[in-house]
C-alpha cells in the first residue's frame, strides 16, 4: 500500500510515538489541505486560515496524545472539525475586536458542528479528487498522451472530436484513453476514500 494511503488506525497508532515525525509529516499531509480549504470556505484569508489549519493540527495532537480521543464515540473528521470549528471562530472573534475598535460592528461567526461535518466531507473528496489525478498522472503506467486525452474529456470538459484533432488520434483512441483512465482512477479513489474514511 502507499505509504500515503495508510489507514486513519495505522496513522493514529503512529502518532502516539512523539519522535515518529514520518507519521506526523503524512498525518498532517492527508489533513491539512481539508482543514485549510474549510477556512477558505468559511471566509478566512489564506494567512488565518493556514494559521487556523495549522493551530488545529497541533491541538489535534496534544488532545490525541492525552487520549482525549475515542473512536467508538465517533468519527475522526467530526472530532477535528470541532477543534476546526473554534479555531474559526478564534479569527472572526480577533478580527471583530479589531472592527469594533475602529467603530465597526462586532460578530462572531461559528458554523454549526453538522455543517462543518459536511465541509469536512466535501473538502475530502476534493482533496481525493486532487490527489487521485496526481497519482494518475504520476503512479500509473499509463502515458502522457493518454492522460492527456482524459484530462481533455473530463476536466477541460471538451469535445471527443475536439480532442482527437488537436492529439492527431482517432475518436476511438480518445474513448479507449477514457476507458483506461477511469478503470485506474476508481481504483485509486476508492483506496483513497478508505485512507479518509469515505464511503
């Protein structure tokens, strides 16, 4: 198995060996782009929200290591979007301080638990999206033409005879490219939504 797709139990069993930094790096690689990317959603700057992504993280790990967390008790992403849930807060909270003390109005924005649950789905899968078509493009032994071609139907949504033209290929070649790609790239999704816990 890739080192990268290792369970949540493997990763989580690693972590509680504080001089495992490997096990912290992949931990943090998995997680933080999802947490970063539910900042950006909930209207955080790119600055506070890789602060808030990044003071979650380590709050995650000290809670973790004190054995604050019981996986029968429920999910892992449900346990660090409430961390993630107040450390958004935290940076509303700071910025209406600012605010009001320029004579603006105060708030205080907190999303609810079950709605940062379904971020936390959605940044998931996306980030699954990412990195499956990463390792599409560099894990697989298919080539560049035909990652390509897919990367022409799929993702830049254009027409099959538009890119058979432009790759000087036949319309079968495209639909066959097709074919292999997706065959390799739900194999690789679906062990990445096993890494994430994802149906």
């Amino acid at each position: 198995m890739d080192s990268h797709l290792q369970t949540t139990t493997t990763l989580l069993e690693g972590l509680l060996d504080a001089r495992n930094d490997a096990i912290w790096r992949e931990f943090a690689e998995r997680y933080q782009p999802v947490i970063l990317g539910i900042a950006r959603r909930l209207g955080l700057d790119e600055q506070d929200a890789a602060d808030a992504a990044q003071e979650t993280l380590i709050r995650f790990l000290q809670e973790f290591r004190a054995g604050k967390y019981d996986r029968e008790k429920g999910r892992l992403g449900a346990w660090i979007t409430s961390m993630a849930r107040f450390r958004v807060a935290d940076s509303y909270r700071a910025k209406a301080r600012d605010r009001k003390a320029r004579g603006d109005s105060a708030f205080d924005f907190v999303p609810s638990e079950s709605d940062m649950e379904k971020l936390w789905d959605e940044e998931c899968r996306r980030e699954i999206i990412r990195k499956a078509m990463q390792r599409l493009s560099d894990g697989t032994n298919l080539n560049e033409q035909t990652i390509s071609l897919f990367r022409g139907l799929t993702l830049e949504q254009k027409r099959p005879t538009d890119v058979a033209q432009e790759h000087g290929v036949s319309i079968e070649v495209v639909y066959k490219s097709k074919q292999r790609c997706l065959t390799q790239l739900r194999k690789i999704i679906d062990e990445l939504n096993a890494a994430y816990e994802l149906e």
